[in-house]
C-alpha cells in the first residue's frame, strides 16, 4: 500500500540513519569534481569494453560475430549476478573509511590491469583456446568492476538526502561520463582503421588507461564523504529481498533501466560498423560519439532545473520519446543523406542523455522510498538491483548486436561487407533503441514518485528516527 499510514512499521533491531552535521549541508564543488572523476574512471575501462571489445574479437582475435556476441552476452549476465552480491557485501561493510569509499582504495588496481587483460588475448592461441581466454577475462573483469562500480553508484544517497543535491551529483556523473567515452573514442577510433599492429596499440592504451584511472579513483576516494550513515545493525539477506520486493519504485525503474540499456548498447556496440561500413569511415565513429555521448555536456548540467521545473518522471519519459524518435531516424534514413542520419543521431544523443542522468538521480529517491515501505535501508542492495537490470539490458544488447551483424552475414576481417550485412548493421543500430527505450518509456508511465511525494517520504523517515532517538519532532 502506497501510503504512510499504510506503510510497516520500524522495528527497534532494523538498521537506523544517523543524520550528521553535514547532511543538511550542500556539497562543496571539490565533492562534485570528485564524484564526476569516479565516472571517468569507471568509463574508462566500461566504455573501451562496451564500444569497442566487439570488433576487437572479430577483427583482432578472429572470432566469429555470432560466438563474440554470445561472449558479451554471458559475462554480462554473469556481471549482472555479481553486481548483486557486491551489493550484499557493501551493505554488510563496515571501517573507518565508511561502507563505500574502501572499494575505491582496494578495487581499483586489480579492476584496471584486468581491463588490459581483457584487450589483450595472447596472439597464437587456437579459436578454441581464444574463446576460452575471452570468457575467463571478461568475467573476470566484470567481477571486479562489480565490487567498484556498486559501491560508487552507492555512494550518491549516503553524500546527501537533499533531492536538488543528488540530482546535480547524477548530472555530474554523467559530465565524467561523457567526458572518458569522447576521449576513448578520440584516441581509439583512429586506431581501427589505421594502425599496423591494432593488438599492440590497443595494449598500450588500456595500460595508460590503468594508469589514470587509478589515480582517479584515489581522487574520488579523498574527496567523497558518507554523511547519511546507518547504525552498525547488520541487514540480513532477507530483509535486503524484501525490501526490494517491496519498493514498487524501484522495480518499475529496474524494468525500464532494462528495456533502455539493451536498445541503448545495441547501438553502442555498432556504432563503429556503422561508422565504418555504413558510412565507410572508422573515423566516423568520432562524430557519432560526439553526438550520441557529447550531448551529456549539454544536457546532464542541465537536468537539475530540468527537475526543478518538470520533475524527475516526466523528463526521464520525455528524453526515453527522443530517445525512441532517434532511433527510427536511424534506421530509416539512408546513408546518402548523411546530414539527416547525423541529424537521428544527435536527437538520440539528447534523449538518452537525459534518460541515463535521470536513472541515477531516480535510483538514489528509490533509497528512501523502500525505508519508507520497508524500514529497511539498503543502499546497496538498491543500487546493485538496478545495476543487474542495466547489466542484463547489456548483455541482451551487445548479444543482439552481435547475432544480428551474424545472421546479416556479416564476415569478420573483411574489409568490404555485402549489402545484407550493412542494411542488418543499420537497421539494428536504429531499431534497437526505439523498440527497447520506447517500451521502457511506457513502463515508468507507472513509476510512484513524485517530487512532493519524495519530501512528504522524507519528513516521515525524519520523524520516525527522532521518535527512536526520543528526540522531540517539529
């Protein structure tokens, strides 16, 4: 039942929030910059996988598109289970440094050098060889990126409670987002076409990856602090599904968070076909990212008075519309009118901008609608919850990609593609969004926040804590 009156009641052994000094506070911009910094790093790594790992194993190593994109296909999905169990192990966290904050201390190394692995399949292998170090990397890769990536995404609803606040920490996410995935396609993209030894240069640009990426996550690690703190009552595994199960907002937003990532990475991982055999230049692939991805810098900084004028749910169905029109411009539109497809791509590039800023500003709101419901807090577990949706959507995506360049008849390595292969190639690129993102826009149609409903939550769980506190209530 959507209602206070309605809503259970917290046992005096469930996990309590402490408000500190700070949490009333604003964030100081160093705080912004070092949240934005954690998203670089994380794209760092996420986007040369997303972007480029596909072509990487047809064009590189020599596998097959079908068996590539069942690769990206089974170590997402296997992403999308670890996430959940990194969840579990952060809500059960407990140092001096917080819940959070150790992941990016401790996780970050082992996270970058098994990123290089992943770009790096020892040439000589036989196909069967091949594949079998393709998983075991990439599993492996998803596996440590879990344990940094759901602690930081975490992070946001324990820095502030404040809605204005966690929207401008999501818009700035999202800027460092933008940020690592238009350099990584700078500095990769080129290589596609024109360098002699790709295996090479592709090794060469993870290492530095590392390199930066590492030092990032220390900056996140020096500047973030947890404000919203929990008791140290540990949350039981039951509790945590429970609360899931319970928290109607976020299962409507995991339902579309999965709709939208898999038409979303559908076009991601083609975007360099695209660029390459559609259009016939890799370096293409710059303007295309410049104009799906560059659009956060646009929009994300954007989104705060966005919300403040409109609200979260409108925007975010909004944005998930252009995202779904984009798409249909894409597919239809021939590449001779090589303005108009650029045209679809741009207002694609603005609808998912805003969707993916949303997402995150929406999850940190569902925080405290499942205490509200449940008076359990879990922000781990709520988090991991919409990260396994999004890595499901993923994995669906890049495995469609991948399977349906394959039943195109798409030859790996070749330098010329027949034209059933690049009409596959376009129709997917476009049609992928606007079917997925398109049904994800229906699905929040029914999502249960509001922003006055969100402050009216919030009133209560202040209330019901100084009740337990025996502090007097205004």
């Amino acid at each position: 039942m959507d209602s206070a009156a309605g809503s259970p009641q917290v046992t005096a052994t469930t996990t309590r929030v402490v408000e500190t000094e700070a949490t009333p506070h604003r964030l100081r911009p160093i705080q912004y910059l070092g949240y934005a910094s954690g998203d670089v790093a994380n794209n760092l790594t996420f986007t040369l996988v997303s972007m480029f790992l596909l072509v990487y194993y047809t064009d590189v190593v020599g596998i097959a598109a079908g068996a590539a994109g069942t690769v990206l296909f089974v170590a997402r999905v296997w992403g999308a289970f670890t996430d959940v169990f990194a969840g579990r192990m952060v809500d059960k966290t407990t140092t001096r440094w917080g819940r959070f904050r150790p992941y990016f201390l401790f996780g970050a190394v082992p996270l970058m050098l098994l990123a290089a692995a992943t770009f790096s399949v020892p040439s000589g292998l036989g196909r069967s060889t091949a594949l079998v170090y393709a998983y075991a990397s990439y599993m492996l890769f998803y596996l440590a990126y879990s344990f940094v990536n759901i602690p930081y995404g975490s992070l946001a609803s324990a820095m502030t409670q404040l809605p204005d606040e966690r929207a401008k920490l999501s818009s700035s996410r999202m800027i460092g987002a933008a940020m690592a995935i238009v350099a990584l396609t700078f500095a990769v993209a080129p290589q596609i076409s024109r360098s002699t030894d790709l295996q090479r240069s592709l090794t060469i640009t993870t290492l530095l990856v590392a390199v930066i990426g590492i030092a990032l996550y220390l900056f996140l690690f020096g500047t973030s602090r947890e404000a919203v703190v929990r008791d140290e009552a540990p949350v039981s595994l039951r509790q945590s599904v429970a609360a899931v199960g319970h928290n109607r907002a976020l299962l409507l937003l995991c339902l579309s968070a999965l709709l939208c990532l898999t038409g979303m990475f559908v076009l991601q991982t083609l975007q360099v076909y695209y660029a390459r055999d559609v259009l016939g230049n890799a370096d293409c692939t710059i303007i295309l990212a410049i104009l799906t991805t560059g659009a956060l810098f646009v929009v994300s900084p954007l989104i705060p008075r966005i919300v403040a004028t409109f609200g979260k749910k409108p925007a975010y169905i909004t944005g998930a519309a252009l995202t779904a029109i984009g798409g249909v411009g894409i597919a239809l539109v021939p590449p001779s009118l090589l303005w108009l497809a650029l045209v679809s791509f741009a207002v694609y590039g603005i609808g998912i901008s805003a969707v993916q800023t949303l997402m995150f500003a929406l999850q940190a709101d569902t925080v405290e609608y499942g205490e509200w419901t449940s008076g359990v807090r879990t922000e781990g577990t709520n988090y991991a919850a919409l990260s396994f949706t999004r890595k499901l959507g993923q994995g669906i995506g890049g495995a469609l990609a991948g399977w349906g360049i394959g039943v195109g008849g798409y030859a790996a390595g070749s330098t010329t593609q027949t034209p059933g292969a690049l009409e596959a190639i376009r129709y997917l690129t476009g049609l992928g969004p606007a079917v997925f993102v398109g049904f994800g826009a229906v699905a929040m149609l029914a999502y249960p926040l509001t922003e006055e409903r969100f402050r009216t939550i919030v009133v209560t769980l202040a209330t019901r804590r100084a009740e337990r506190q025996g502090r007097p209530t205004e």
